[in-house]
C-alpha cells in the first residue's frame, strides 16, 4: 500500500504525520504512522521516503548474524580450485587479493579487499553491534554514530557483483581445465543473500526512531512546514534550517546543508577524471594470457570477441553490458543531468529523477571485470603450462568505476527541480 497524495494531507492536518522531504526532488510530504508492509513514496517522483515493517529489527539482526557466520565459512572452507594437466591450483578469497599485489597492482588489490572483503565485513560488524545493542536494556550511547557508518558502507559491499565475477571466470575456464567448487564459494553465495535480505528488510527511518524511543538521540521537535527546512544526509531528518543556513541535525549531530555542497562542480569535476581514465582503461590490456610460454594481452572488447568467438555469445553481452556499456551510459546520462539542471531546463523531471536512480544503481556492476580478473590471476598460475597476469587498463577502469560511482553519489537530483523553480518554498 502506497498512501496518495491526499492521504498524506489529511495527515498532516491530523498532527500524527511527520515532514519528510524527498531525496530525489525535494518535494516535503507529511507522512503518517504507516501500517506494517506498507510504503509512503513521493507523489512527484515516485521515491520511496519510508518503507515500515515491524519486525524489520528483527529480521535485519537476524539476517546480519547469518552473514557473519557465512562470512567466517567463505573465508576458511575451500573455495574454489583448477586441475589441468595433472596440476592443481587452489584459490581462496584471498589469493586473488594477494596475487594482484604480487604482480605490482596494488592499487587493483585495494580495491578488490576494500570492496569483497572489508566493507561487506564492517557493514555486516557494525549492523551486529548497532542491532544488537538495541536488543539490551541499556544500549550503549554511541550506536548511532556507528549506525551511520554502517550506513556509508551499504555501496561499497559488492559481494553479489564478485559472485556474478566469479561466474564469468567459471564460464571462462571450464573448457579449458577441471573446475572444483568448494563449500567456500557456497558459502559467499549464501553471504550474498544475507547482506541483500538484511538491507531490504532494514528501513533507515525506522532504525533512527527506535534510536529516539530508546533515549538515544533527542526526539526532534516538529519541523514548521511554513519556515525553510532541510534534510539531514545523515539520518533523513527534516528540521527547519537554522540561522545563518548552517548548522547541525538535531538528531544525529551531522552537519546541515540545503543542498550538497558544490554538488554540481564537484560532479563536473568527477565526470571529466572518469572520461580521461576510461581511455587507457580500453587501450592498455586489463589482462595477459601466457600458455606454453606465449600468449597475446587481452583489452576489455578483445575480451568481449574472444567470449563471442567462443561461442559464448550470452556470457559476452554480459561482460560487453557490464564493462562497455554501463560505463559509457553513466558518463552520457551524468552530463545529462548536469547540463540540464545548470540550463534550467523544466520538461522531464520525472524521467530525469529516474534516470539518476538508474545511474546509481548499475554502476558498481561494471566491477565484474575487476573480479572476474582477481580470480583468474588467482587460478591460472601454472609456470609455463599457462598463466594469467592482470593489466595496467584493470586499474584504470577500477578507477573510472569507483569514480562514476562517487560522482552519482555528489549529484544532488533536487537541484533539477530547483532550476526547474519546481521547489519555490525552498529558493
């Protein structure tokens, strides 16, 4: 059930509503206390401001605790190994990490670590800590900055993308070599739909109002609809904007600001880096195949042509996608955005807003090379029968990932209806 528009009116009129603002267009809503499973979204937009279940805690800590064991298991079970011409090489989920350092990318193996192993686990800790602190009777006073950072993380633990990686390096290597799949890789499986059914089931607003029923944070006072008002980035508060314009949440203590600062230079800024590395990152090899002591570098389209070659024709719209496609679309839809939000342009609000959701979303599956690659050079390290050696354009296109990613996140989609002069209360 998504309550409509004069539905959200007749709340706030009751006084039982809170003021919520959408993140994507800035359009201030009063939303009621909503039945459970149900969802308030913007009548502009579409967005989800709150989405409330009562028993997401739960099932969230529940979910959280699995992870964490699942994690433990992927990290000490066998994981994944290759037998060709009588010689067997094993893999865990961290030799790729290692081998990458090894060949001198350690750029590339700080990614892939901070990416499959530390933010998935510090997201999966500090949702422990935060959820079940909340289960004693005296949580500690400090969960609510922890559960910011946890929050932080959400983007950055990418285990379903290594999953789809790992798929890709399979594919790749089955007719070439016996395949064994270990208990581990079952394992980070597992872990992936423990991480996607804890942050589905886990509303943001909900966890910050049990903060506020626990003595927390303070318990803000109502937001004036008729004065200025600002959303928090932090926790999703709407507060009526102090003096000066500046100040901070009175709820989670983070700074406050109107709009996100220099939003649209810093993404210009952004955009241009990313464009100027995606050059080397589709002329310089990403890898370097050697069987019998010879062997030709590999780009992201050769690749592409050897899957299509192969026959794999599925497999190689799936990396041309991920790898090519998503990138080039991110950078095209980020200028679009850009160059019509500083010209003031009025018409396609709506399809805009979701163009920027789209933008969001589907960047971080361009990392299914950079995974796809970790393993491979972790498994194909024969001497002279055959081996794997990553690319210097694996770094690059690691970076123009990270940086689209970065640069979706600075984009604030309010600013298209702000030019639009669609949010005149706000001017």
């Amino acid at each position: 059930m998504t309550p409509s528009g004069s539905e959200l009116s007749a709340a706030g009129r009751s006084g039982a509503a809170r003021l919520m603002e959408c993140h994507e267009c800035g359009l201030d809503h009063a939303v009621p206390v909503l039945p459970d499973g149900t969802a308030a979204r913007c009548i502009r937009c579409g967005a989800t401001l709150h989405r409330f279940r009562a028993s997401s805690l739960d099932h969230a800590f529940a979910y959280t605790c699995a992870g964490l064991v699942l994690l433990l298991m992927a990290n000490v079970l066998p994981f994944i190994s290759l037998e060709i011409s009588g010689r067997v090489q094993a893999a865990s989920l961290v030799t790729g990490i290692f081998a990458l350092y090894r060949q001198g990318l350690w750029e590339l193996a700080a990614v892939v670590a901070l990416t499959m192993l530390v933010a998935p686990a510090l997201r999966l800790g500090t949702l422990f800590v935060v959820l079940g602190g909340l289960r004693l009777r005296r949580p500690p006073r400090w969960l609510p900055r922890l559960y910011r950072w946890a929050d932080l993380l959400g983007p950055w633990a990418m285990v379903e993308v290594y999953m789809l990686g790992v798929f890709v390096a399979y594919v790749k290597l089955i007719d070439l070599a016996t395949i064994v799949v270990g208990p581990g890789l079952y394992s980070v499986g597992g872990l992936m739909l423990a991480i996607i059914a804890a942050g589905t089931s886990l509303d943001t607003e909900t966890v910050w109002r049990e903060f506020e029923r626990r003595g927390l944070v303070p318990t803000p006072p109502p937001a004036d609809p008729r004065r200025p008002t600002c959303l928090c980035h932090g926790c999703g508060l709407v507060s009526n904007l102090p003096p000066g314009s500046h100040g901070d949440c009175p709820r989670c203590g983070a700074a406050l600001h109107r709009r996100r600062p220099e939003s649209l230079t810093r993404t210009w800024a952004l955009v241009v880096t990313a464009i100027i590395l995606y050059i080397p990152a589709n002329l310089f090899p990403v890898m370097t195949v050697i069987s019998l002591g010879s062997g030709a570098p590999d780009t992201i389209m050769s690749g592409v042509i050897e899957l299509a070659d192969a026959g794999m024709w599925p497999l190689a719209l799936l990396v041309f996608f991920a790898s090519i496609t998503v990138p080039v679309l991110k950078l095209a839809g980020l200028i679009y955005l850009l160059v019509t939000t500083q010209r003031g342009k009025a018409g396609q609000l709506r399809n805009r807003t979701v163009i920027y959701r789209i933008v969001e979303a589907v960047g971080r599956w361009s990392m299914i090379d950079i995974f796809m690659i970790s393993i491979l050079v972790a498994l194909v390290q024969l001497g002279q029968l055959a081996t794997i050696e990553p690319g210097i354009g694996a770094v690059s296109f690691a970076a123009v990932v990270i940086i689209t990613m970065i640069a979706a996140m600075t984009f604030d989609p309010r600013l298209m209806w702000d030019a639009a002069g669609e949010n005149h209360e706000r001017s």
